[in-house]
C-alpha cells in the first residue's frame, strides 16, 4: 500500500514551478457549484457538494454543516486539497475545466480512495421518483446484528421534507455527525463527508422498517436494520466506562507540544477540578466535542477548572503526531493542553493499557470529571454532536451545571 500512495504522490504532486514540463496545461478552478464523489466497495458512489470561492477556497455541505477549506493549491493540470484539522487530503488532476480525477488519500492508514469532482452539479443525489414513505422521527437501529463481534446498536433520527432526507444515528460511542440524501419511491440513500470519515447509507424502506448497509469510504461495509420506535433511547452515556474495582484515583504522564510530561499531580492541577478528554485529532466527534471545550474554556472564568486532553494518535510517528496535535490546536485555537498518550494506533485496547484503571476505552472521545480531591466522580463515553439536536442541548447542560457543582465543593 506504501507503493501504491508514492506512485499517486508521483503523479499526482504538485510540482514547483522551476521544475514544470512546458507542455502542462494551466488550469482555473471554476468558481461555483461542484458535486465530488468518492468510490466506495460495491462500485457505488458516495456524493457531497462543494462550492469554490472567488478567492480558490472551498466550502463543503452536509445538512446544516458548511466546512471552510483553504488549503487549495492549483498548479499546472494538478490539484491539491488539504481538509482543515484532519490529516486527509486530496491529490488530483484536471481532466478538462470542468472535471477533476485523483484520490482522498489517508497516509496514516494506507488509505487511498478514487475521487472525481465535477463542475455545475447541484444536487448531492438525483431525485428519480416520488418518495413513498416518509423517515421522520426516531429509529431502533441494530448495525452487523448477526455478527457478534461487531454488533451495535444505535438510534436513527431523522426528519424528511418531500424527497430531501436530513439526520443522523446516534451510537454509544458517538454519531455519525450531519447525514444528508434523498429517499426515491422506497430506496434511502444518505451520505457525509468531513474531510476525515466518508460515509454512505444505502436502505430499503417500509412505513416501519429500514433494511441496508452502511460503508465507511471502500475500507468498510456492513448491514444495519432499523424499525420505528419513537421511545427508544440508548443507555446511559455515564454508564459504560467506569474506574476498575479497588481505583477512586486517574493518574497518567504523557509529553505536551513542547516535549514537557504532564501528570495530574502536578501543581497547576493541585485542589482543581479537572476534566480530562480521551480523543484524537482524526476523530470528528472529538472534533466537534473539542469545539464545545474551547468554548467553554473560553467562556469559562474559574480558576478551579481545569481542562486537559489526552490524544491517541494513528500517525506512524511520534512527530507526525505532534504536528496533527499542533495542527489541531492552531485550528481551533486549543488553549488547553492536549498531551500526546500514544501514537502508531488508535486501538482501543492498547489506549486502555495506558489507563489501566479504566474498565477499558469504549469510544473516542470519552470524558473523566475529577473533582477537587483527584476522585474521579463522572465518566461520559462517546460526545452527541450539534448533528444530533437536542441531545446536544443536552449534553452542554449537563456538562456546565455537574462542572458547576464540582467546582463549588
């Protein structure tokens, strides 16, 4: 897979300009509407639309969510694209003005996947038919259920006006952030893409059931059904992941941006209340949940809270992971620290060897409230995302008012 990434970097880079073949062609990124896909398992297409800004920057939409991208870089026939926070980009060319062919490349994961962006196409999926049923409301979803290893469940919410579809599925390790598609006669189809996850959902419909598959760029795929269940609630995110028998206490050591360790016993963190995020720099929960902490950190007056993050990176070196972490911090203009607990893989069994006190490392991101003694006295697994609504509402509130109680204690 090594090879197969450096021969597309070869031919697809781009090249500095002392160095350009004189029979390039100069091309112009057209200002306007575009519809890129990317090539996922089955030959099925995964769609989302960009717009190209007078200023070569582009803006991606999912739903409600409009991503600023403003890494572009057009030289000569090729075409560079670096998403903002997450490590993944594009390497294209230019097949005419208003046709675009390369690969979103994950270097980290040997990933590449083929992408095409085409010019003037507005619509995410085309509208073939009358839609028959209508998806609004909340779903009981099982994903992989005849597989044990994989089994999960999940909660679909979703809201449909004519044949445009809108929502997500909340897991308890997160959501699948802002889905967006089309339902034609019976057949659902919803899509997103971040700049880090692509995803595709495919379902045959009845007024009560849903019945399809769901595939994570052309790495992964699998079924999911779903019945509607207006009640259905998920369990408990405070929950799932707990401290082992005989620990009241966390204690780790891991380096900062500086190459400085950061423990919990020390000073700056001595009769605070401290809460600590369990995440990464390639997961777009913790994105997002990061984006709600630098708000609150921001907003947030008190002395006796304190924030700190622990990031368990895929990058294949401990550089390459400091510059995620610092190129995460620049983003979202991060004041806290972030401290770099493990890179090489995001395996959730070897992110709880590092946290040996905890029953094991369900989700990224997960929570641990510790209060001003060094107790721990809350863990939250997983994040509900602005994509899921009011339970995002939720989740601010009750965060703020149990950081509220702690730190008057």
């Amino acid at each position: 897979m090594k090879r197969i990434i450096t021969l597309i970097l070869f031919s697809l880079v781009i090249v500095s300009s002392c160095k350009k073949d004189q029979t390039n062609k100069i091309m112009h990124l057209k200002s306007g509407p575009w519809r890129a896909t990317l090539e996922v398992q089955d030959n099925k297409k995964l769609p989302f639309l960009m717009e190209v800004m007078e200023d070569h920057t582009l803006k991606i939409f999912n739903a409600e969510e409009t991503i600023n991208v403003d890494e572009v870089v057009v030289s000569g026939d090729s075409i560079a694209i670096k998403f903002p926070v997450f490590e993944g980009y594009v390497a294209a060319k230019f097949v005419d003005s208003v046709t675009i062919s390369g690969s979103f490349i994950k270097e980290s994961l040997d990933r590449v996947v083929p992408f095409e962006a085409k010019y003037g196409e507005q619509d995410r999926f085309d509208i073939e038919s009358k839609e028959e049923y209508n998806i609004t409301g909340n779903w009981e979803a099982v994903f992989s259920e005849d597989n044990k290893e994989d089994r999960y469940i999940a909660k679909g919410i979703f809201k449909q006006n004519g044949n445009i579809v809108t929502g997500t599925f909340r897991t308890t390790t997160g959501d699948y952030r802002y889905l967006e598609g089309v339902m034609n006669n019976n057949e659902l189809q919803l899509s997103t893409f971040d700049g880090a996850h692509a995803f595709l959902f495919t379902a045959q419909v009845t007024d009560s059931t849903l019945n399809g598959s769901f595939y994570s760029g052309n790495h992964w795929k699998e079924p999911f059904v779903a019945k509607r269940n207006e009640h259905f609630k998920l369990p408990s995110e405070d929950s799932l992941t707990f401290l082992k028998e005989g620990y009241d206490s966390l204690t780790f050591s891991f380096p900062d941006t500086n190459g400085k360790e950061v423990s919990l016993q020390d000073e700056q963190f001595k009769n605070k209340v401290v809460v600590v995020q369990i995440m990464g720099t390639w997961c777009p929960n913790c994105m997002d949940e990061t984006k709600y902490y630098v708000d609150f950190y921001n907003r947030n007056t008190s002395e006796d809270v304190k924030l700190v993050a622990l990031a368990f990176e895929y990058a294949k070196t401990e550089e390459k992971a400091f510059k995620s972490i610092k190129r995460l911090k620049e983003k979202l203009n991060v004041e806290y620290p972030i401290l770099l607990a493990q890179y090489g893989t995001s395996d959730k069994q070897k992110a709880q060897e590092k946290l040996p006190m905890l029953n094991h490392v369900l989700s990224y991101p997960t929570t641990i409230f510790i209060d001003k003694k060094g107790k721990v006295r809350k863990i939250h697994t997983g994040f509900n995302g602005p994509a899921t609504g009011q339970k995002y509402v939720d989740f601010k509130k009750e965060f703020e008012e149990f950081v509220d109680q702690l730190s008057k204690e």
